[in-house]
C-alpha cells in the first residue's frame, strides 16, 4: 500500500531534538511509526509492504517520542482513503 498526505503546521515544532513520527494505523495487525522531519507545510509518503487494501480503514497522525520512549500524539487523527 502507497500512502501520502498533505500536511501544514500551525505552530513551528519546539525544541529542535524531538522527534516526530507520521504514525500509520491499520484494522488489522500493528501500526508502522516513520521518523520524519517536519517543515512550515509538505507531504508525507510511505510504502507499507505487507499491507493490503482487506486492512481498511487507515488513518494516521503525527506523534513525538517523549524521554520514557513512549510515542504521543500531537496532532489530530486523519483517515487515508
């Protein structure tokens, strides 16, 4: 499965040695978490290897890793279609 999406901040990203993740969510088995680098506006792209179409619905959304390793959402969660 081929994934992009669009993306725009409201706010520029805090402290420069966080990292984000655009974290991809599926129906059936677990979510994928890519390490990006986020700019003021741009577009994410991932191919999941292994997905298929049966896997519906997607959705996703950005996350940072905070001290603990722990992934925390940042953003709202978005369905991919």
């Amino acid at each position: 499965m081929h994934f992009s999406v669009d993306y725009s901040l409201r706010q520029k990203p805090g402290n420069s040695s966080v990292q984000y993740f655009w974290v991809i969510e599926r129906t059936m088995g677990p979510p994928v978490s890519i390490p990006v680098q986020l700019k003021a506006k741009g577009t994410l792209i991932q191919l999941a290897t292994g997905w298929r179409p049966e896997h519906t619905p997607f959705r996703c959304y950005i996350a940072l890793r905070n001290s603990s390793g722990k992934l925390t959402p940042v953003s709202s969660t978005v369905p991919l279609s």
